[in-house]
C-alpha cells in the first residue's frame, strides 16, 4: 500500500511539473531558454513510467499498457524510461540552470540598477527642487527690482512724487475717460525762483531738503483727484480738473488756485537751522480734450506760459495765450541763429575808451557785438539773456575773453610799451559762479603775452546775493593770477558797504542812470556824491559810465571823479578802427574836449 501511495505521489508531482512546464512554454515564452525541451521530455518520461508502476498494481489495466510480454521485458523497458528521463532532466537542468543563474545574477543587476537610478533619480529630485526654489526667489526678486523699476520710471526718487512720464500717462487717460465725463483741466507748472542760489550757497543737500520740503507742502494742500508731480529740479506739475462747464468759470478758479500756490510757496520755510522766503513763477494752461492738441502740447503750452511769467520777474504767474506760441518759436529761431553765430564766428567786439580826468586814455571795456546775416549789427541786450537760457553763457564767455587777449596784447605792447592797458571784459553771474570759473580763466591766459595789457573782469552786483565766500575765493586767486575786478553798475543791484568792503575791488562803476540827469536830480547827485566818498574813503578807484555831454563830465569833474566812459569821450569801435587810426585814440580831440 505503501509502494503504492508513493509511485502515485511521484506520478503526481511529474504531471504537475510536467503541466508548469509546459504552460510556461506556452504563456511565458520559457522555450526560448535552453534545455526546457529536454526537461519537459524527461519529466514526460518520468511520468509515464511511473503511471506504469501504477497499473502494475491492478492487473486488469495491463490490457491498456503496451508493454513487455514478460516481467523481465517490462522492467527493462520501465528503467529504461526512467533512464532516459534522468538523462534529459540531467542534460535539461545543466543547460536551463546556467540561465536561470544567468537571470537571478541579471534581476540583482537590475534591482542594484533600479535602486542607483531610484537614488539618481531622488538626488536629481532635490537637486531640481533647490533650483526651483532659487529659480522662484530670482524671479521675486526680479519682481521686485521690476516694481522697483516701474516705480522710479513713474516716479521722482528725491520727493517720490510722480514724474514727467507719470504725467504724460495721466494726462491721456483723462483724455479717455472725457469721453464720457467732459470737463476743462488747468495745469500748473511751479518753478521756484532763484532756487540755484540756494544749492550754491548752502550745498545740493540742503537744496534736496528744500525741495522735499516744497514737494510735502504742495501734496499736503492739494485735492486727492488732483495730479501733483515734479518734472525735475526744481520744478513742479501741478493738473486740476475743474468739473465746470463755462471757460469763464475755469478761468477764475484757477486764478484763485495760482494766487493760492504763490502764497503757499511764499510762506516761511525753515529747513534745519535755515530760514527761507521763497517765491515762485508758475505758468498755467486751461484746457479740455474738445480739440486736437496732445499732451506735450498741453505741457509745451504750461511751459511757455512759464517763461512768460518769469520775465516779468519773481513770484508772477501766467496763463498762456496763444501769441505766446509764436513768441516761443521766435525765440527757438534766435537760439539756433545764436548757435550758428558763434560756430561761424559773427561774433565780433567794439571797443570804448576809458579816460581819467585829463582826458588820457588808461583803458577800453571790450564790447560784444553780432553781426547777424539778415538783421545786421545786434546790441547784447538782445542775446545775453538768452545765451544764459540757452546755457552757453560760458561758451560765449570764453570766445569774448579769448578775442580780446588775442586783439589787445598786440596793440598794448605797440602804444603802450611803458604802461598796462586796461582791457575790461563783462562776466555773466552765470559764468562766474561756475565751480571751474578760475580753472577756464587760467586756461585762457596762459596762451597769451599780457605784459602791457591789465585784464579786467566787470562783475555785477548780483554774484553777492550767492556764496559771497566763494566769491571772495575766487577774485584772490585770480588776483594772484594778476586779473584785477571792476563792479559793473553799482547802485542798482544787491551789494550793501559790508560786501562792497569785502569784496577784492579794484574799481567801481557808477551806473549810467545815475548820471543821466544830474543836474535834474537831486537824488541821483546825493547818490553819486555818496558813491564817490565812499570809494574814495575805501580805496576804490571809480569809472562814471553814459557820459554824453560836458555838462555831465564837468560836474563829476568838479566831485573828483577818477575816470570816465561814454559817447562823450568816445563810442565803441572796432579793433579795425583802432588800428587804421594810427593811434589807439586820438589824445587830443580827448584833451580839446576836456
């Protein structure tokens, strides 16, 4: 019975083999691997012989099994199939096992494989995981510095008002918005007045202090709809909508605003232990979007009603009219001519004589002079002011002062070979205040021989409402560079006897509106009388300027007055006249006429 239950268990489990081998073959594709036949083959083998074992215990089924006739035959044929079997399974395993080694070694690979890549992987994880973190904080930060750039397109950095581009944006979107909500606007633009004295005098940051202090006083006294800003330096943009329908009533609200804005800017100021009394100009422009003009229009309009405020002084405003355009355009015209005069060398100077009481000349002041292509000779009055506009001040400064070292050293050293001549040239406040003024001096004459001929630098007196200190610094250093100093027009400016006695002067100006009705006058002759016991009593030699006839100079005479200038004694010439006279000046019509 034993025999039995064992022969069928073997039975069982090659039929079992037999079937996992077989549908692997068939599902898993496993007869691609060597020796799977052979093993197939031997566990058949197996099988069948063991079936045979089987029925030999139960005689009644040999009739089924075709085997030997003889017990003898039937176990040979049995151990033979058991035989070949072994042998298959044994020739099967030695070429399946190595595979199948093959495959355990290869499925380690691969999970070693798998796990280096799962750690690859994970590393590359974290790795991109920190670059999209600096990745996300760049891109804030360019945020931010992007904001911080918008803001500063926007916006002035000095009072963080809004800037000029701010303005322009504002502007068009009010354009759009009257589509719907018509109504007329007033733009103000703000200048403050002689504001650079401040920056000269007490330095750019209190100047910047001013200027903050303006910009919170101007934003704390306007309505929230309104448009403040600051176009740069020390201007300011002021737009109100005016919600009315009639111009006429337009137009008087923002008078009553302009008269607001003066005394506002008027009012005291004190800046850390500074006191200031500003004023300011303020050009206005009333307007709706009802035509065609643009928003620089609408600026440019602001702008030239500016200018025209200011030439009527300080602390004025106007409201720009049309025949301002025209005069903007004529003076943009004359800046350009102006230009093209000093890059074609119109420029010229005339001479006028300078006399002492004798009627002996001891000097000439060098007067400019444009010789325009179409409108002939131009008197400065006409361009001075606009070279200092136009900034070129300096450029125009330095051309005169190089012209008459160039024509006078030649003449001094022929008619005056024992004696200096005194060669007087106007300096602009503009260009002397100017931090390199020395510096260009200097420049200017070291190219030039002024062994007879004594420079002298007409200043007027407005260069002492600034830093009177660096004044006074840089007369004594020019002095040292032997330029000697005349104030130009003295009694109509600023300069009280403390900076008249400070001040390195060498000569004094009596302004020819003083002279010109003496003997009418008796304030006028009070005046001069004072100016010339003043210098006298301060060592300052004095020029009477717009003598015209003998009465004016008799009666300076008659005070003792030093030296004289005008028509009387001589009108300016050019330095061709001079030269063809065949004396500097003709010393006797001078003393005839004395």
């Amino acid at each position: 019975m034993n025999v039995l239950l064992l022969e069928t268990l073997v039975a069982i489990t090659a039929l079992i083999v037999l079937w996992t081998l077989y549908y692997s073959i068939m599902r898993h594709k496993v007869a691609t691997q060597p020796g799977s036949r052979l093993l197939i083959a031997g566990f058949l083998l197996l099988f069948i012989s063991s079936l045979i074992d089987i029925t030999d215990n139960f005689p009644s089924l040999n009739q089924y099994i075709i085997i030997g006739n003889t017990p003898a035959e039937a176990l040979i044929e049995k151990g033979i199939g058991t035989l070949f079997g072994l042998l298959l399974l044994a020739v099967g395993f030695h070429r399946w096992l190595p595979a199948v080694f093959e495959l355990s070694i290869a499925k380690k690979n691969i999970n070693k494989l798998n796990n280096k890549l799962g750690k690859l992987v994970d590393d590359r994880t974290s790795e991109l995981n920190k670059v999209n973190l600096q990745l996300r904080q760049e891109i804030s930060e360019r945020e931010k510095a992007q904001s911080k750039l918008d803001k500063q397109m926007l916006h002035d950095p000095l009072t963080e008002l809004p800037n000029r581009y701010a303005l322009l944006e504002y502007l068009e979107h009010e354009r759009l918005r009257s589509n719907s909500h018509p109504s007329h606007y007033a733009m103000f633009i703000i200048d403050l007045d002689q504001f650079k004295a401040v920056n000269d005098s007490l330095g750019h940051a209190i100047g910047d202090k001013v200027i903050k202090a303006i910009a919170n006083r101007l934003a704390f006294n306007h309505r929230q709809d309104d448009f403040l800003g600051r176009l740069g330096g020390d201007e300011f943009v002021l737009v109100m909508s005016m919600n009315r329908d009639e111009p006429q009533s337009a137009s008087l609200q923002t008078y009553n605003n302009a008269t607001t804005l003066i005394e506002l800017v008027a009012a005291q100021l004190k800046v850390d232990k500074h006191q200031f009394n500003l004023s300011a100009s303020i050009g206005i422009t009333v307007f709706n979007y009802s035509g065609a003009q643009s928003s620089e229009d609408i600026l440019r309009q602001a702008d030239i009603a500016l200018y025209n405020a200011k030439e009527k002084g300080q602390g004025f405003f106007s409201f720009f009219q049309p025949e301002m355009q025209k005069k903007a355009q004529t003076r943009l015209k004359q800046s350009k001519e102006l230009h093209d005069a000093l890059a074609n060398k119109e420029l010229f100077l005339q001479y006028q004589p300078q006399v002492d009481c004798h009627g002996k000349l001891i000097g000439m002041e060098a007067l400019l002079r444009w010789d325009h292509p179409i409108n002939g000779i131009v008197d400065p009055t006409n361009f001075i002011a606009l070279s200092e506009e136009i900034g070129i001040i300096d450029q125009l400064g330095r051309y005169i002062l190089h012209m008459a070292c160039q024509q006078c050293t030649e003449l001094a050293s022929n008619f005056y070979p024992e004696k200096k001549l005194k060669i007087a040239v106007n300096i602009s406040p503009n260009h002397f205040l100017q931090d390199d003024f020395v510096e260009q001096i200097q420049a200017i004459i070291e190219n030039y021989s002024l062994k007879n001929m004594q420079l002298v630098l007409e200043i007027t007196e407005e260069v002492t409402i600034y830093d009177i200190e660096d004044v006074i610094k840089k007369m004594n250093q020019l002095r040292r560079l032997h330029v000697h100093f005349s104030l130009d027009d003295f009694g109509t400016g600023y300069s009280s006897l403390t900076y008249l006695k400070k001040l390195p002067i060498d000569t004094v100006k009596i302004d020819k509106s003083f002279i010109q009705e003496l003997h009418e006058n008796k304030d006028d002759a009070s005046i001069v009388e004072a100016i010339l016991t003043m210098t006298r009593a301060l060592e300052i030699d004095v020029i009477a300027e717009g003598i015209e006839n003998k009465s004016q100079y008799q009666f300076l005479a008659d005070l003792q007055c030093q030296y004289y200038q005008g028509y009387y004694f001589g009108k300016p010439v050019s330095i061709a006249t001079l030269i063809e006279s065949g004396e500097l000046i003709d010393k006797r019509v001078l003393k005839n006429k004395v």
